[in-house]
C-alpha cells in the first residue's frame, strides 16, 4: 500500500473543502480500502466521512423515500419503511454481500463501487479502465461473468451493485452536494456506460458528496422484488438478476418498472420489457413474451454465450414471482 494522509471530518463544508482540494471520500472503506491493498487506487488523501450527520431514513411527500446516503447496507434493508415500500430494495442489499459487510457498507459507498472484473484488479493486465488507452483484457480473455449490455470496444465490465439494479428499475435520484450548491441527477444518468472513456463510472464532479438516494412515489398497491442468479447461494456476484415492481389494478397491469443486473456495465433498465406489460392482464404467456425482449441489443463474448438466455428466464421468473401467476 503506497503512503496516504488522513482526515476525518465533522460536518459537510469541511468535508467539501477537503473533497475541493482532491481527497476521496472514504465511509465503511469496503470497496476503497481494498483497492489500496491491490495497489489498483492510490489516492493521495483520504477524507472520513462517516461522522456526518447523513444517516436517516424517511418518507417523503406522496409516498416516495429518501435514504441518506451513509446508511449502511444492513439498516437500509431491515428499516421497516424500505420493506414496506420498496422490498425490492431490501432484498437486493440482503442478497449483495456477507452481514459483515452489509453492516459497514454505506448506501452512497455501494453506487459508487467499482467493478469485480478480475483484470481491472489485476495490475499487470491491460485495462482502460484503470489505466486508459492500455486495452482491454477482457476482451478476448476469460470473460464469463462480463458484461453483454452496453459494452464498447473500451470496456466489457459489469456494474457489481445489486440494489443499484432496484433504484435503475425503481427511477430513483441521487442527491448530491458540492462547491457550487446542491443537484439532483436521475439514477439511469448517474452511472455512466463506458464507451470511450470507460475510466470515467459516475455523472460526479470533483469535490461532490452524495447526500441521499431518493426514491419517487409509486402508484399502490404496488408489488416489488429482486431475484439473484450466480455461481453460488453464499456471498457471490450476479450472473443476472432482475429488479420488479408491478401495479396491478383492476385486473390490468398499470404500472411496470424492471431492470436487470449482472449483465450490463451498468445496471440496466429494459424499457421494452415494461412497454410489453403496461395495459395486460397478468399470465404466464405475458411473463414469457414480455421477458423474450430483456436481452434485445446484446453482444455476447466468447464465454458468456449463455448470459442472454439466462437473463430472459431470470426475468421470466421474477415477473411470475412477483406478479403472483405460476
């Protein structure tokens, strides 16, 4: 690990003249720590921010949620507003890490992290990734667990966040504050896809604190769910998965949000999927039809072949659990 300095702050102007001056933002330390240990992040500054008064959960007029953003994981899924409202959102952060980390984990820290593709942690493979312009290992190397959505020529890696999955499907906003005043970015803008510069993961400027996570109000009753497929049942990374929340009034569908994970450099919103459900009486043969569009736009690599089918019956299966038709 290379030298650091090391500051802890009390409250958000401190933090925000620290963060102005270049010191990164450091809360439960799960994903940064690590990436020190690996030499593949040398940040120069550290700035705790774990005392700042950024820990509440509430509701927020008409029904929506707001959750501050150095929440931990493991009190943002057992706070019984979030299983009331969202259970999407509780069983996406109960499904994304062992207790141990759920309980130092922050919310605004889990958006933020970085991906578990193995050659942007292994320093001496090429990737744009962490060194841009040096190539992309991935990409004719093992990329089983890589990505088939949104992909580029640059970068092939998934987003690792579940629960960033359910606040795509959900159209959440992230809350931020920095030098020049507060703004309000929607989720599906906050992560940002490769492309040519796949070094640059967050809609973040220097200096900028993620305050909260806001979650807009939804029409009720509303029913909602996520639904993790990997290699194993204990702590493990996403080889899909599908974020749901369902409308159903009168019969007839009103309302779908779905999103889906472990299958694109960010999490991954699939509007035709929702298109194919609003205005449908729920059935099987509609979760089937509907979830025949989640894969459309996919570039599959050479190991990963299987992800697109994969992913349709994962959301296949998740509109059936959460539409209630077997």
């Amino acid at each position: 690990m290379f030298p650091f300095s090391y500051t802890r702050v009390s409250d958000t102007r401190e933090a925000l003249d620290a963060g102005r001056r270049g010191g990164r933002y450091l809360a439960g330390g799960t994903t940064l720590v690590d990436l020190m240990r690996e030499t593949v992040e040398r940040p120069e500054n550290l700035v705790d921010i774990s005392g700042l008064p950024l820990r509440e959960i509430r509701a927020t007029e008409g029904g929506g949620l707001r959750i501050a953003a150095l929440v931990s994981m493991s009190e943002a899924a057992a706070h019984p507003k979030v299983r009331a409202l969202y259970p999407v959102i509780s069983e996406a952060l109960e499904l994304s890490a062992s207790a141990q980390l759920r309980n130092m984990a922050s919310i605004g820290g889990n958006i933020m992290q970085r991906t578990r593709c193995t050659y942007f942690r292994d320093v001496t493979a090429d990737c744009n990734k962490r060194d841009p312009g040096s190539g992309c290992a991935a990409l004719k190397g093992h990329n089983r667990t890589h990505a088939i959505l949104g992909t580029s020529d640059a970068c092939v890696a998934t987003h690792p966040s579940d629960v960033a999955v359910a606040f795509t499907a959900l159209e959440a906003t992230v809350q931020l504050l920095g030098p020049d005043g507060e703004r309000r970015i929607p989720f599906a803008d906050f992560l940002l896809r490769p492309g040519s510069t796949p070094d640059r993961e967050q809609a973040i400027q220097q200096g900028e604190l993620i305050t909260a996570v806001e979650i807009p109000a939804l029409p009720r009753p509303l029913k909602s769910g996520y639904l993790k497929v990997r290699d194993r049942q204990s702590y493990e990374f996403a080889l899909t998965s599908a974020a749901v929340a369902l409308h159903v009034r009168g019969g007839v569908i009103r309302e779908a949000k779905v999103a889906a994970g472990g299958v694109g450099t960010v999490p991954w919103k699939l509007p035709a999927v929702e298109r194919h459900l609003v205005g449908e009486r729920p059935s099987a043969a509609l979760w089937a039809a509907a979830a025949d569009k989640a894969a459309d736009g996919a570039r599959p690599l050479r190991h990963n072949r299987f992800k697109p089918e994969l992913l349709k019956r994962t959301v296949e299966r998740q509109l059936r659990i959460v539409g209630g038709t077997k």
